[in-house]
C-alpha cells in the first residue's frame, strides 16, 4: 500500500489504532505515506498512529484539509526515517504527541495547541519550509542517541517558536540554528531545559547571525544553554538576570572560535586587562525592553584556563575589547562563572572572558660600584606564584635570582636602567617598572709605612675621593684613622690591608707584607754632660723591642727628680718639672719588659756632669 487517502471525511473519535505500513503481496517499496489529501482527520487523546514512513498533510483545491491528532502519532522507519511535510494549505493541530524520525517541513500550518512534538532520530534532523513558514511548537523535546552531525536537531533556511506556554526540552541533543533564531516565547524560567551532566550537555548553536531568544517577566535567573561542536566542541551557557518584572527579551549566542574571525579582534584590548580568551566568545543582545541584566558567563577552566573579568567589544572606545570592571568570578568543580551585575549597555553584542592586567611590582634603585658584584635589587608587591622577569643593561650579569623578586647582579663600569614585570603562569603581566642605576667608581687605594723598632707608622697615599679607611693590620689589630701608627709584639711577616672608601660606600682594597724583625736589647750608660756642646747632651737609655718601660730617677736624699714612661725618652738633667739639678751622681730605677715577654729591668747610677 503506497498511500491512504481519505477524502473529505473523518476517521472519527472510535479509533484506537491506526497502523500503516506495506501490504503482503505487493511491490516492495522505499517509503510508506500516510498521505492526506484532503481529507478531516481527528484522532482521539487515546488513540495511537504509528506509520511506518513519513506523513504528508496535504490540501486540494477547495477544500479545507484539517488534520487534527490528539492521541500519539509516531512517524518512522526502521530503514528510512519518515518525514512530517504540511503543505497546499493544509492544517496540522491538535493537542497530541508527535514523535518524528527525520525532518519537519512546513509550508503550510502547524496549530500547535498543547501538543508535543519529538524529533528523536537517530541521523541529522531538520525543521524547515520550503516558503519561509515559521513553526510555532507548544512543547518541542529532542531525543536520539546519533553522535557528531547526527547529534543535531537544525534549523534549515526559518526561524523557529516555542509558544507561550511550551518547553524547549534539549535534552542531551544539539539545536542547530544556523543564521536562524530560535524564539522562546514562554517567559517561565523553566521554559528551557535539558540534561545537565557535565561534558553531556544539551545546548543550542548558532552561526553569526542567529541565536536563541527568550521572552523574560521575572528577576529570576534565565539560561542560555548555548554551545557548539563547530571544532572543539563546547557547552558555555550564559545566564541573564532581569532587573525588574517588566517584558523584556533577551539573545544568546556562542562563537566557537575566536573573536578575531568574526572581526573582534583578541589582540585589540583596552590598558587594564592582559588579554582576553582566543578560543570564543559570546554575542548577547537585549531585543526588546529596557532593564539592566545580570550577565553571567560559564566555562570550563580545565579546558579554558582560569578568567577573572569579562569585557564588551567596541564599548565604550571602538574597535577593541573594553574591560567592563569589577565581576563576581566564582569557581566551581564543573563550570566556574564570571558575573558582572546590573549591565545596562547592551548597544554591541559580542562579550569575551578576560583577565585584568597584574599590578605594577613595587621597585626602586640603589646606585651601584663599578665593577661590583652581589648588587641586590628587590621587587615586591605581586600576588603569591608571580614571575618576575628582569632586564639589566649591557655589561651586567644577573648571577641569581631570575624569576624571582630579588636578584643579585654584577656590574660594570656604565650607569643604566634596571627593568622588571611581573608575570603569572596564565600569561599575564603587569606594566614594566624602571629606574635609573648609576655606577660610582671607587677611590684608588695605596699606602706606605715606616718603622721605629716594632712600631710602625702608616700613611694613606689613596687616590679618588677616599672619605674614609679601614686598617687592618695583621695580628688583629685595627683602625679607622687615616694615618695611623701601630705596634706590633712578634717578629714575622704581617699582612697590613688598607680599604679607601668614598661617600657612595664604594670602596678599592691595597695590601702590603711587611716583615717585622727587630733585635731586643738595651744599654744604659753611667754618665752625661747636658751642656749643650751636642755631644753625650742627654741620659738616653737606647732600646729595642721593649713594650712595658718606666724610669724614675732619684737624688741622694731619695727624692724623685724625674719620671717617664715614654722608651725613647732623653733626660736632660732637669727635674719633671723643668728646674735645672746640679751636678751630682743620681740613683735610677728602670723597669723594662720586652716584646717577648723578657723582663730587662734594673737599677743603677748615672753621674751628671756639666762643663762650666
């Protein structure tokens, strides 16, 4: 049987099931119709149609084809998917079941009632009209378990509507609107819905120029389930949020590739964000109404990488990516959202996630010696895991510390910037931070020495502006004079180091090696003639190597006329205080301690005589 017309009549309310198929006995063919033409058709809420092939509702020149279905009408092929085709005028109404194999063309018209319709192939299915005609579906649910391509549900060549009171039900399928929009003209909240399990989403996608649209009247969260498998495929919805009651309508769409084919340009970004994601996009749009909306943008940051901020294009500086300020980023185990609150500027579409650029690191410079190594420079400020990324002038080497916020760095002899940013592991980076270094080239450091025994007198012979010294003498002994003079206790080699700094701490180090070798010894004479003639003019105790020396000198009533502790003294024959005693033999004591340790003390007599 090819096809069952039932002219200008009904099949009436006492049908329970009505079944078409092939005949035994006949010619085999490709597709079975259930084909009317003509003819007013209403089936019960009871009753069940099951057509092995594709239904065609079709009108004849003056009548009024009606073909109403209120029971479940099942329309399929186990071999070829059967069709739904209204055309010539025809009605198709009702408030019953539809469930669809293959593709939905309407060049008629479809009264949808509280019907369901259920496009549940398992191959690529299609809503379309051959005239332009926009289906108007109550409930419109899709099934299947066909993958890639045959995932899909797609809008060909129309719109398409959900009624005032219908459900868009996904499921875990793809509708595919093309350059096409699919309009939900129900402002419940629940008006869209589908399987939710991660990575197994139910979504809506579109090419530029189509989208999904839905009708609000609530402060309720509304979702867009956009997504794509053009290329990577993706579920990224987008959740709008009405400010007030009133009617508003809404679109979503998701660009699944970057912006910058579709003329946003990624690289195109305003001062304060350091970039924006490459791998898509949404175009968002309020069609009708005024109110501000909550817009909440979903991804996935496994795949995506972490985001902190959105930004809209062309608004309010054309042709770039402007930062739209402060949003709520809320991480999740499945989709993390960023949303910006109260969003009124709907005046271009296109909206992308996007990080904010890193705050300046904090930094100044120190000026630096020539030719000086272990120079620290640190930088702080950057948010915990930051890289820092250093650059120094030619002649200088970081030594250690790269990446890090302190370096340390050996300079050369030219003066010059310093530069750092700080940068994260997503990619982003702050403005560079510079300052001057200026090199300051130290004093020339240089000495000589002389001695008198063990002691030894040091002079700065230091060129280049030393404004201050450092001594260090060998055996321990140190100084900060200029010119100072020190005694050494032991013979042998000393090393004597000069440090010669200037008022920038910069400093130059010379060293000499002197051998210490002086003889211990002591001679005292008996007699002198301070007579001033130049010759034995003085009592001089000649010594060497001695470090502890006191002389007291006494007459003969035991008083003491003169006292020093100084080795190299030269009594002159007069009193400690300066009076002139007459000739006579004077009683010494004289203690004398060596550099080793050896006491060459003793006591004697020493005759003054004077030449009158």
């Amino acid at each position: 049987m090819n096809k069952t017309t039932t002219p200008k009549h009904s099949l009436g309310k006492t049908i329970g099931l009505l079944a078409i198929a092939g005949l035994t006995g006949f010619p085999a063919i490709s597709q079975n119709i259930l084909f009317n033409n003509g003819a007013l058709v209403y089936t019960a809420p009871a009753a069940i149609v099951q057509v092995n092939g594709g239904f065609q509702n079709d009108g004849a020149a003056g009548t009024t084809p009606v073909f109403e279905n209120n029971g479940t009408m099942t329309i399929a092929n186990s071999g070829t998917p059967g069709s739904v085709l209204l055309t010539n005028g025809s009605t198709l109404q009702g408030n019953g079941t539809y469930k669809v194999e293959q593709d939905w063309t309407n060049d008629a018209t479809f009264s949808a009632g509280t019907s369901t319709v259920i496009l549940n192939g398992n191959l690529q299915q299609f809503v379309t009209s051959t005239v332009g005609t926009v289906t108007t579906f109550n409930n419109l649910t899709l099934t299947g378990t066909g993958l890639a391509a045959n995932r899909k549900k797609t809008l060909q060549l129309v719109n398409a509507n959900i009624g005032t009171n219908g459900v868009l039900d996904l499921s875990d399928r793809e509708l595919e609107t093309k350059t096409n929009t699919m309009f939900v003209l129900n402002p419940a909240v629940a008006a869209v819905t589908g399987i939710t399990t991660f990575g197994g989403e139910g979504y809506v996608s579109s090419d530029v120029g189509g989208s999904l649209s839905r009708v609000t009247n609530s402060t309720s969260a509304y979702v867009f389930p956009t997504g794509s498998s053009n290329g990577t495929q993706r579920f990224r919805a987008v959740q709008l949020t009405p400010g007030s009651f009133a009617a508003n309508t809404f679109t979503a769409r998701l660009g699944n590739n970057t912006a910058t084919l579709d003329g946003f340009n990624v690289l195109q970004i305003d001062t304060s964000m350091c970039k924006v994601t490459n791998k898509f996009y949404h175009q968002v749009n309020r069609s009708a109404g005024a109110d501000n909306a909550n817009i909440d943008i979903f991804y996935d940051q496994a795949a995506d990488g972490p985001w902190d901020g959105l930004a809209q294009w062309n608004t309010p500086t054309g042709a770039l990516w402007n930062n739209m300020g402060t949003v709520t980023a809320t991480a999740s185990a499945t989709y993390n959202d960023n949303l910006k609150t109260s969003w009124s500027d709907f005046s271009n579409d296109p909206y992308i996630l996007s990080r904010a650029k890193l705050s300046e690191p904090v930094f100044a410079c120190n000026d630096v010696c020539a030719f000086s190594s272990g120079n620290t420079f640190t930088a702080s400020g950057a948010p915990a895991g930051s890289t820092y990324v250093w650059s120094t002038p030619a002649g200088t080497t970081i030594t250690s510390g790269a990446g890090t916020n302190s370096i340390n760095v050996d300079w050369g002899a030219v003066s010059g910037p310093i530069t750092v940013i700080d940068t994260n592991s997503v990619g982003c980076f702050s403005d560079p931070v510079s300052c001057t270094v200026n090199v300051s080239f130290p004093p020339v450091a240089n000495f000589d020495t002389t001695s008198i025994g063990f002691n030894y007198n040091f002079a700065d012979l230091s060129t280049g502006g030393a404004t201050s010294w450092a001594w260090d003498f060998g055996d321990g002994g140190t100084s900060g004079l200029q010119n100072p003079s020190h005694g050494y206790t032991n013979n042998g080699l000393q090393t004597v180091c000069l440090t010669a700094s200037n008022s920038t701490g910069c400093a130059d180090t010379a060293c000499m090696v002197i051998d210490v070798d002086v003889l211990e010894f002591i001679n005292i004479p008996n007699v002198f003639t301070p007579d001033g003639d130049g010759v034995n003019d003085f009592f001089f105790i000649n010594s060497s190597g001695i470090k502890e020396f006191q002389l007291d000198v006494f007459n003969r009533w035991g008083t003491k006329v003169f006292t020093s502790t100084d080795a190299g003294v030269k009594w002159d024959g007069r009193t400690t205080s300066g009076v002139e005693l007459s000739d006579g033999t004077y009683y010494f004591i004289l203690k004398a301690v060596s550099v080793t340790s050896k006491d060459n003390s003793t006591a004697g007599f020493v005759t003054l005589l004077r030449s009158k």
